[in-house]
C-alpha cells in the first residue's frame, strides 16, 4: 500500500472510532427497568392510559418508558423471552400512542406483570 493510502486508510480509522466513542450511549436506555416499573405502573401511568384518562403527552412517555425497559437487560431469563415480550409491549404502546383504538387491547394483553416476573425479576 502506497504511503497515501495508509495515511488515508489511518485517517478513516481515526474518525470511524472517534465517531463510535461519541455515539457510545445513543441507544443507552435513560431509564432503568426499576424506575419505569416505578413510573409507569406504580405511579399509575399505565393505569390512566388503559383507562382513557391520559393524554397524548402521556401516553407517549409510556411509550418512551417501554422503549427503555426494552434496551435493558433482565437480571435473569433468557434474553430472546425478554426481547418477545418487550417487544410486544412496545408495539402495543406505540399503537395507543399513535390512536390506534385496538392498542388499548393490546397493551393490556401485552403487559403481564407476573408472567414477566416469574423469568426475568431479580431479588
């Protein structure tokens, strides 16, 4: 390789991982999965929106809420049961979010406080 090729190969590099180290902890959760239990189902978010009593605002920080215990990982299970459920949570909030009138349904079906419990809470 020529030395102008090494030199721009290098210089790629260098951005490529100044780049990645900058973006480290884009797709970090901002919530953990104690605090959205505590936000949205003890403070009663959820309830309110299963209910009809929130708002738009409301539901889509239920959404967001979601999103993270998504991007968290389980204390224990197996990670593919953990992402199968997430999963299905945050396809239900995303369809209440955005007025989808089967989301409500979904969302209440989708969120198994026990199910979810017995594999993946920790002490």
């Amino acid at each position: 390789m020529s030395k102008y090729g090494t030199g721009v190969l290098t210089l790629i590099i260098s951005f490529a991982l100044g780049y990645a180290a900058s973006h480290a902890n884009y797709f970090a959760p901002r919530h953990s999965i104690k605090q959205v239990m505590r936000k949205a189902h003890k403070q009663g978010l959820l309830k309110d929106v299963l209910n009809g009593d929130a708002n738009n605002e409301d539901r889509r920080e239920l959404l967001s809420l979601y999103l993270d215990l998504a991007a968290n990982t389980p204390p224990k299970g197996k990670p593919r049961s953990w992402r199968d459920k997430t999963t299905a949570i945050v396809n239900a909030a995303r369809a209440v979010a955005e007025g989808d009138p089967r989301g409500t349904r979904a969302l209440k079906n989708a969120v198994n406080c026990g199910s979810c419990h017995r594999e993946h809470k920790g002490k």
